[in-house]
C-alpha cells in the first residue's frame, strides 16, 4: 500500500501525546465512511446545499491527515455550487476520490495498531 497519510500536522498539534493522536485517528476512521458517503448520497440527489457543508465539514478532516489533493477537491465542490458554477463534473470527481479515501482509512486503522 501506498503511503498517502501525513501526520506531521497532528503530531506537532498532540505534542507528543499519543493518546490525543489515537482519539484524533479513532475519530478520522470512525466518522469520515460516513460522512462520504453521506456527501456521495448528497450530489446523487442533486441536494446541493447539503453537498456543499458537507464538503465544507470535510475539508479540515482531510487537512489533518495530510490529505491535500482531497482536501482541495472538498474545497472545489464547496465553491462550485456556492458560486454556481460547472456542477457537472462534481458526481464523478466524488466517486472517484472514494477508493483513496477508503485506502487512506485502511492505512490510519494500520497506524492505530501501531500506537
């Protein structure tokens, strides 16, 4: 597997704490299948308002664990469909970015067993 994860942000945020990381993790693997599929559903049903705070809630998820393309991707459908834009392009890019989210979930659950 691929390392895609980065957790330098959250390391220097916990101070060394591994019990703040390992609760900080704990809810990134917990929390984000939900909330991205909840996003999926979102821009299937064309509920644009519910898509964009969504991808808005999101965003500073990914932030933390290193996850910048997906993190500017969240920041994209948030834009477009607050400033009307091009929504066309939107379903297909949530799709796609499903695999990596759910391999980057796999790698933090492999760190957990680290810590």
């Amino acid at each position: 597997m691929s390392k895609q994860v980065d957790l330098e942000y959250l390391k220097e945020i916990s101070d060394g704490d591994n019990e703040f990381l390992r609760d900080l993790l704990e809810s990134f693997v917990n929390q984000t299948p939900e909330m991205v599929t909840g996003l999926i559903r979102f821009v299937k049903e064309q509920d644009w308002e519910s898509a964009a705070k969504r991808a808005h809630k999101l965003k500073p998820t990914f932030e933390y664990v290193g996850l910048i393309a997906i993190r500017d991707n969240m920041e994209f459908i948030e834009k477009t469909i607050k400033n009307d834009g091009d929504i066309s392009k939107i379903q297909g890019m949530t799709l796609a970015m499903k695999p990596e989210i759910e391999s980057a979930i796999d790698e933090v659950k492999s760190i957990l067993q680290t810590l």
